[in-house]
C-alpha cells in the first residue's frame, strides 16, 4: 500500500500520515526466521507485515548460513527443537502448506532441499560424552559411538590422532601431535538445507500467498509506544506503520532495535553481532557428498566442515580459545570477504584431520555476522514492553529450527496477548511431528546462563 502524504502550509517537507490500514503484526526482518514468523501469524488469522532494509528476502546472514541440521546440543529443549526442526525440512513443501514439491510451481516455485548427511562428533578431553548422548536418546535421536578403530573403517580418509587444544598456524606447537586417539559420535540423520536464501524466499512467498505484505528497502528508525506498550514502528521515510504487536527479528541488527524499543536493559540474556568466516575448498577423495563424506564437527581441532555439493567442502570454526573473536559495532560495515589468516587458521586445521585435502593458495569463500549471546542459544521471547517480541540471538546455529520459530513466535504472540503472564508460566509449544512438549522456559530472556560448549556448537 502506498503511504498516504498530505503538504502542511508552505512547509518544505512532506507530513508523513499513518497507514490507513493497521496490520496486526509489524515483524522487523525478512531473512529465514522472520520469513517463517510472518508465515505462521499470517495462517493463525492476523494481518502481517515485513519490513526489512535489504533489497531480498534472505539477503542477509541467512544467505550466508551454512545451514547444516544437526542436533548434537547441550540443552533438552535445543536437541527437542531441532529434532523437530528436521522433520518439517523433510517434509518442506507440506510444511509450507502444498500437496507436494510439483505445487511449488504455482506460485512458490523451486523449493530448497534438505540433502540428508551425517554428522561426524569428534570430542575433545574430557567432553561429558553420556550428558549429550542422554539428550539425543531422551529425544529419540539415532545415534552410534565409534571408538577410533570403527571412526577409521567408516571414514578411513579421516586422521583419526587427536590433537587437542586447538592451535593457530603460527603457533609453533600446531604440527605437534598426534597424542592419542579419538573417538567420536556418528548421528546418520542429519544434512544441511542446500539453498537457505531460497528456503527463506519459500517461508515468505507462502506467508504472500496468504495475505502477508512485504516492504524491501524500508528502514526503521523508531519503535513507536503508547499506553505502556508498543504501537508500531517508524520508518526512515518518516511514515509510521501502526501495529498492536511489533516482533524483532532483524538478525545481527537485533540489538540496535531493541535500543530503539527502549529493551536493551530489559532481560539477563544481550546479544552482539560477530563476525564470521566460511571457507569453500575442494573436497579430498573418500569425503566427498556423494563420496563417503560427513558434516563433522570437530572440537578436537577447532573447526567444523560439511560437504556441498559440486566436490566442495565448506570450513567454518568453532571459537576455539586460541581464535581471537571479531566483534562489530555495525553489520553494515563488515567486509564480505575472507581473510587470510582466519583461512588458514581454518583450512590448515581441516587439512590435519582430512591429509588428501588440497589448500588452495588464496582464500575462498564469505564473510557473515552471527548474532550471539554469552551462552550461544537464541531468545525467544516477549519484552517489558508489552507487544514487543523477539527472535534474536540466534548465535549462527538456529537457521535449522526456523520452521519452529514461527510457530513459537505465534503461541507467545497468542498467549501473552491474551493477557497469559509467560514470564511466571512460561508457554509450551507442541513440536507435533516429533511428540513432544517443548517449554520455552530454554529460551527466556529472564533465564541465567545456560551450561553449553560456549561455541557454535551449542
């Protein structure tokens, strides 16, 4: 809808008016997450818009995830979620409301893909190995220990010495090793989404084909507030988009609106934006996608690393004590491009685990922002300010649960607006295709810090 503008006088600006139609919902972000919150409000009855700054749905750190589904977290509620997470990806064109992947093309066109992959577990000393395995069993996720004999038959490209602590490649002791063996977790049942810009772009064109609105290039400047609860939000272009309930879902500019909504102060739990790297190198014989090849992630050495397809290998790291962390004031100014020390701090470490690899000899690859919280897992949440909601700190491992998140977000959304206190009982969502309960107590801008590996990983 165009803003209606009115002249004043002889003044030279124009006078902004309010929209003449007030949506229910105001979501802040059109990437993966804000995509699928918009999509479940719109299904459960309200009018939804998105405004985001970007020009594409998905342009931001979605289209730089690595998007990989695993489930090997620290928390019940995070494996719960994840779990769940996996079985709306494998049924995607049903989640998004079509009878099958031939309906995409009225419409939605191509889907993104879950491509199903192994997640290769590799622990360092004194990883509490029975806590996380408990967690999967509890959930109901297949899992197998490999002790180093069983890890070498199954994956014999692998160099299966452990190597603990991590090292950079300038640090003298890095070609020191191996001292001992690992052993490792192998989890068959999960991959990686093979085009996350796309699966955002899915969310948000079956939320248009609801009913949804979508405002590209379209900045806000103000959370707007009245009555003790928010009203809506301004925009740049000096228009104000009225709105009862207004959900922050700006990704790594998260904190900057919850600054604007006057939230900042308002939980236990901040958020920051960091800058990180992922490395694209080709992928050795054996480890391969269609090769013999798993996602592993490997606190052992510090990195992580899933096969792509087109014989490639992804290389991220995992914040091991000897990598210095990159935080940003502004994820408008962080550079697109890999570095050459954070390449090699990377790609060597891989190339220890993986001795076929062959290290290009200049960086290749990207740059993104994660938006993070002292203990890596996300918040889900109501404010102070009631009407104000947020999915932030997503900490670069909640892209695999985006298709629960919007569900989250809509029962907190329905319950808290109808005057339900979560804060004193907290709102149960039902991951139904798993059966199981998840509080969102995990999740709680009010909870203390949550015991995780204070990485990535979670």
């Amino acid at each position: 809808m165009t803003p209606l503008r009115v002249k004043v006088g002889n003044a030279s600006p124009t006078v902004a008016l309010r929209l003449r139609a007030v949506p229910d919902v105001v979501v802040v972000g059109a990437g993966v997450m804000g995509a699928s919150i918009a999509l479940e409000l719109q299904k459960s009855g309200r009018t939804v818009v998105v405004v985001d700054k970007g020009d594409a749905v998905g342009s931001g750190s979605t289209s730089s995830s690595s998007a990989v589904v695993r489930f090997n977290f620290s928390t019940l509620a995070a494996v719960t979620a994840a779990w769940e997470s996996a079985h709306r990806w494998e049924a995607w064109a049903d989640h998004l409301g079509l009878a099958d992947d031939a309906d995409a093309s009225e419409g939605l066109g191509p889907l993104a893909r879950f491509v199903r992959c192994p997640m290769l577990f590799l622990e360092p000393p004194g990883f509490p190995r029975a806590d996380a395995t408990i967690l999967l069993s509890t959930v109901g996720v297949p899992y197998e220990v490999l002790d180093e004999g069983e890890l070498r038959r199954q994956f014999p490209a692998l160099d299966t010495g452990r190597y603990h602590p991590p090292r950079r490649p300038d640090d003298p002791r890095f070609g020191l090793g191996p001292f001992g063996r690992l052993d490792a977790v192998l989890v068959p049942d999960g991959g990686f989404i093979d085009d996350p810009r796309l699966a955002a772009a899915n969310l948000m064109d079956a939320a248009r084909r609801h009913g949804t609105e979508v405002r590209l290039g379209t900045e806000v400047v103000a959370v707007e507030t009245g009555s003790g609860r928010t009203s809506g939000v301004r925009l740049a272009d000096g228009t104000t988009l009225d709105a009862p309930v207004v959900v922050n879902a700006a990704g790594p500019w998260s904190a900057r609106l919850n600054v604007l909504a006057g939230v900042v102060d308002d939980g236990a739990v901040p958020t920051r934006p960091l800058r990180q790297e992922v490395h694209v190198v080709p992928a050795p014989a054996g480890f391969g996608l269609d090769d013999g090849g798993a996602m592993v992630a490997d606190l052992d050495l510090g990195y992580y690393t899933r096969p792509a397809p087109g014989g490639t290998l992804l290389v991220g790291g995992v914040e091991p004590d000897c990598d210095p962390l990159e935080w940003v004031d502004d994820p408008d100014d962080v550079a697109p491009t890999p570095t050459v020390p954070c390449f090699e701090a990377q790609v060597w470490r891989l190339a220890r685990r993986l001795p076929d690899l062959a290290v290009p000899h200049r960086p290749t690859g990207l740059a993104g922002v994660y938006d993070v919280t002292p203990d890596w897992m996300p918040v889900y949440d109501r404010t102070s300010l009631d009407g104000f909601y947020v999915a932030i700190g997503t900490s670069g491992n909640q892209f695999k649960n985006a298709p629960l998140v919007g569900q989250i977000l809509c029962d907190l959304v329905d319950a808290c607006e109808a005057g339900h206190d979560h804060d004193a009982d907290p709102v149960v969502t039902n991951c139904h295709r798993i059966g199981r309960p998840l509080d969102l107590v995990a999740f709680s801008r009010l909870r203390s810090m949550t015991a995780t590996t204070g990485t990535v990983m979670g």
